[in-house]
C-alpha cells in the first residue's frame, strides 16, 4: 500500500499474503497504519494462523502466519509494544491484528483495467 496513513483511500484495498497471495482481509478492517513500526492495525482478518504466545522484554505477543503457506504475516500483541500503541491490543472483545506491510502484498479494487480480446 502506498502513501501515508493520513491519505485517504480512493477505493477499496484488498491485502494479501506476500508469499502465496491469499486474501487475508480488506481496507474496511484497517484501523490504523503504525509507520514506525512498519504494520497495519486491523479488527478482522482470514487465513491467518495465530501461533503461540512469545515474549520480550516489555510485550507479549502471538505471532500470525498465512494458513496457506505459512507465511509471517504479523503479531497480536497481548500488550503494547509502547504505552502510546495501546490500540493494539488484541482482546476477545476488540480484536487487533498488527500485520507488517512487508509481508503483504495489496491491490486497489477496480484498478484493473479490462483488456480486450
């Protein structure tokens, strides 16, 4: 995805698995986009395993990986990575999802063109 979080978007994204290109979930789930930590912040996604829980020295996070290919695809975070992230945190309540831009790949709906035969 291009241009910054504060951009609006003109259509519809769809995100994919950077690996195999399944569809993992949609502009209409991203909450925000976390420039400096390179993810986007979603309330809902498809295809994505959660794995176990790891910790580091101030969070704790399940690792997300593409049920297809196994790709990493991001993290849910059980605490912020820092207090001023805590919209983050996955709860059963307010689900989150941090899926790294990296490890995604996008496309704008209607940005095909029809190619005649």
């Amino acid at each position: 995805m291009s241009g910054s979080s504060d951009e609006p978007l003109s259509a519809p994204v769809v995100f994919q698995c950077g690996a195999c290109h399944r569809v993992v979930s949609d502009s209409n789930q991203l909450l925000a986009a976390v420039a400096d930590l390179g993810v986007l912040c979603l309330d809902a996604v498809v295809g994505v395993r959660i794995g176990d829980s790891e910790s580091g020295a101030d969070r704790s996070f399940a690792p997300l990986h593409c049920s297809a290919c196994e790709h990493p695809l991001g993290r849910i975070y059980r605490e912020p990575p820092r207090p001023e992230l805590e919209g983050l945190v996955h709860t059963n309540d307010q689900p989150r999802y941090s899926l790294l831009q990296s490890a995604l790949a996008s496309y704008v709906l209607g940005s095909a063109a029809v190619h005649g035969a």
